[in-house]
C-alpha cells in the first residue's frame, strides 16, 4: 500500500479536473485544497470528510480510533437518510485515554473493539478510522485491519484519513480511494444487466434520492450502488459491474468516477437532479450512455415519454406559485453542485439570483454558472458576514437559501431564510423536490412574521406616553403627556411638593 503521503499527493494530481490539467507539473502537484488555519477548522478536517461520505453505508459499522470526542464532534452531522439498516446512526469509538497513548495500548484496544463490534452486531464490514492522535502516535491501523479480517472473517476496511492532513474536500477524495483500494471490485454479482448505472456524489439528504428513484425504476434502470446515499456495503462491493454512472457532486468525487472508468471502463457524466430542466436533461444522458454501452435503443423514447409526462405534472403545479414569486430576489450562500444547479432550478420560475457563492465550487461549476447568469458579478468567492448583513438589512434581497451557520446573519436582518444545505429537512430533488423547494421559498417569502418583526416597536412610535406621579391629595395621579414635556412635568411635581 502507498503511504499516505503518496496517496494525496496521487489525489491532487486529478486529471480529470480541468483546472488540474492547465497546471504545470510543480504546481499540479501542490494540489487545490487549501489548508487549514489554525484555530479555524469550522468547515471541517479531513477526517470529517472521509466519514461524510462513508457513513452514509447504512450496514456497515463506523468505529473511530480516537479519543472520545472525534466522535463527538462528528458523529450524524448530516441529514442523510436510510430505507433500511440502521447501524450507520450507531456510534462506535474506541475511546482512547491520556494513559492509553502513553502506554502503547492504542492498537490492542482497536483489535477488541473490532472484535467485540462483531459479535455484538455482525455488520458485512467495520470501516476504522484513523484520527489525528493515532495518526501522531503511529497507530498501524492498517496492519490490525489486516489480522481482524483474518481473524473474524470479514472486511475490515482502513480509513486512513487523519484530520491533520487537509481540509473536509481532501478527506472526501481520500475516502473515494479507499473505496477503490479495498472495496470496490471485492465481490463479483450475478444478476449484471444492461440498466444498471451508479450515482456518486449523492449523499440522500432528507431522502431526496427516493423522489428520483421511482422515475428511473419505470424506465427499467437499476442504480447498482448510490454511493454513499442509502448505500449497501455488496452494493458498493459490486459497483464495478455497472454500464455508466452519473457524478452528482465532482467536488467530492470526480477521483473516483474517473478511476472506475479506468479500471473498469464505466463511463460517467456530471449532472444534477435539482430543477426541471436539469432532472430532465440527467435521465436523458444516463439513457444514451446506456445505449452507448450496449442497452436497447427504445429506452431513449422511453424516456423522452416519461420526461413529458412529468414535465407537464411539474408546471402545472407551479403555476400557482408563478405570480407570487415572479421577480423576487434570492441569494444563495452554498458551494459546489448547488451553486448552479439550484441557480437553474429558481431562474425556470422567474426568480431574480442576486448572487451565489463560488467557494466549494469547481472550475467547471463556475462556468456553468456564468452560462447561467451571464454576469460574473453575481459569482463570490466568499462573503463576510458584516457585507452579507448590510446587503439583506438594505433590503436588496428578498430570500437568502444557505445553511445553517449564516442563518443568523439573515435572521438579525430580518429577511426570510431557508436552509439548502445538508441540514435540510425538506428534499428538493427531482420534479416532486423542485416544486417542494418552490413551495418552500413561497412560505418562507409570504410568512407573516416578517411584517410583524419589521414593524417598529411600540416605544419607538407611541405618540404619549403614562406616568405615575405622587398626588397631594395622598393617591396617585395619571398624567398624560408627550415624551419631551416628562422633565417640566417632573419639574412642575417638585414644585409642588415643595409647597
């Protein structure tokens, strides 16, 4: 095996990235992901991204070598869902100890833990984690994977991604690797067919993939592995019997759809499933890489009936959110797929992108966007959260979609917010999720709560106001005034008490 050093050197050179190709060989190998600041790590470690893209796996069992709060702080982060297993949702860690570390009992205590996760559970596979700490103190995870597998008889798979050694984007490539060197290929099918495609890049967040799922069941196409959403351990064993593949997120992923059309010529396409046009546009490409791949012909009218059929279903349905919504303006605050796939989604229904971040995004995404938009303007790299508030509390825009960590800015502003992100709790794929997503924006937009907190307080207006004052005659006594009169008032009651 390569050490890891080699590996991310190898993930960096990435032909299939077309901002990689135009580098020269010094500067290829520096790579894109930039690292991480110290004391700044909120969008994640490399750690954080290997398991964002296994855990997913729902029948595999997740065990983190590390101190307790690795887990902790990483465990179910994000709103992926499952149809079956739920062994993914439980948290399995070795637990390391300051007196662990010194006395050398890091690797005896993952062998237990291995085997009593066996016993207890007997998952088709343990994926082991590697963690800063067991990274620093030389933990050989590899090498005790290696014996528990033998040992216990089934995969135990190294993931040997420590948070130290990049950011989030860098630990999800790195768990694509992983995937290819002990996963991928292992297990041989026996029900191979012409329809059977693989998804990557789709994470299953709040079950959206189930709204594009159906679609493709009534065309006869089988999704041999989703990787990772709702994925299976044999499922993704098998993923290298598949005829082609679409790639969802190429932030993620792009290594290992590049890789599987090396090995084992499955060709693949980037595409999305967010917005009409584009759902559309995907069932069609996944069709004639089929047909390219050997499939028969009529699946292409196939699908152009059932694009039809659909399409018409989805305008319908949003036509009564047209006039509501035409011309409103909606930032977007996300990164990578959804930079210009959601762009495409709102603009079909007449909604004005005042801008949309470019900071997870790749070169070919941004210039999808700027197809879309015509205008770089509308592109920003990223955006302080004092320029973000004055632009939503200036009221230059109608609706911001981000995730969670800027909604805040929004809601100090006092405009309208939905989450896009992985935290979502609403799915937004396919042509069912274009119309929720647009049935969420009308509600959020509409909300009469935004009336009310945009209405001065009752202090700032109220014309008079009432105060109480001592009487003479040993009561109190109501006197209304205007605000600017309360100091003579006050004046006028010394005096007479003086009296």
């Amino acid at each position: 095996m390569p050490s890891l050093t080699a590996k991310i050197q190898d993930v960096f050179n990435e032909p299939a990235c077309e901002k990689n190709r135009s580098k020269d060989a010094k500067a290829r190998k520096s790579g894109c992901s930039k690292p991480l600041t110290p004391g700044a790590a909120a969008g994640g470690c490399a750690f954080d991204g290997a398991k964002i893209v296994l855990q997913p796996i729902t029948d595999v069992a997740h065990l983190i070598h590390a101190p307790l709060a690795c887990e902790g702080n990483s465990w179910d982060n994000r709103g992926t869902a499952s149809s079956g297993p739920m062994l993914w949702r439980t948290s399995f860690t070795t637990d390391l100890t300051e007196l662990d570390v010194v006395m050398g009992k890091g690797e005896r205590k993952l062998f237990k833990a291995i085997r009593e996760i066996n016993e207890a559970y007997a998952p088709p596979a343990i994926f082991v984690y590697s963690t800063c700490v067991t990274a620093l103190i030389g933990d050989d995870i590899e090498a005790v994977c290696k014996r528990a597998a033998e040992k216990f008889g089934l995969p135990v798979v190294p993931i040997n991604s420590p948070g130290f050694v990049g950011s989030k984007n860098l630990g999800n490539k790195l768990a694509g690797e992983t995937l290819l060197d002990h996963v991928i290929g292992t297990v041989e099918p026996d029900d191979v067919g012409s329809y059977d495609i693989n998804i990557l890049g789709e994470f299953n967040l709040s079950g959206e993939f189930w709204l594009v799922k159906p679609l493709l069941d009534r065309l006869g196409i089988r999704v041999r592995a989703c990787i990772p959403g709702d994925a299976r351990y044999r499922d993704v064993a098998c993923a290298h019997r598949a005829k082609a593949s679409m790639l969802v997120c190429s932030t993620a992923l792009i290594n290992l759809a590049r890789e599987m059309k090396e090995r084992w010529d499955i060709p693949f396409f980037e595409g999305s499933f967010y917005g009409i046009t584009d759902t559309s546009e995907a069932l069609r490409q996944i069709a004639k890489l089929l047909v390219a791949k050997g499939a028969n012909p009529e699946i292409l009218k196939r699908t152009e009936a059932l694009i039809e059929e659909e399409e018409a279903i989805a305008w319908k349905k949003l036509t009564a959110y047209r006039p509501r919504l035409q011309g409103k303006r909606v930032l977007l605050n996300t990164g990578g797929v959804k930079s210009w796939s959601v762009v495409h989604a709102l603009m079909e229904i007449g909604i004005e992108i005042v801008g949309t971040s470019v900071k997870k995004s790749t070169v070919e995404d941004k210039e999808r966007i700027k197809q879309i938009l015509k205008d770089e303007n509308h592109m920003f790299e990223s955006m302080a959260p004092r320029e973000l508030y004055t632009m939503l509390a200036d009221h230059k825009v109608d609706i911001m979609l981000s995730g969670g960590r800027t909604q805040f800015v929004a809601l100090k502003a006092k405009t309208p917010w939905l989450d896009i992100n992985q935290e979502r709790h609403h799915p937004y794929a396919g042509y069912d999720g274009m119309v929720e997503l647009v049935r969420q924006i009308d509600l959020a937009i509409h909300n009469p709560i935004w009336r009310q907190v945009r209405e001065p307080a009752p202090w700032e207006c109220q014309p008079g106001v009432e105060e109480e004052l001592p009487s003479t005659q040993g009561g109190p006594e109501t006197v209304h005034a205007k605000k600017e009169s309360a100091p003579q008032l006050l004046a006028s009651a010394s005096a007479e008490e003086s009296l």
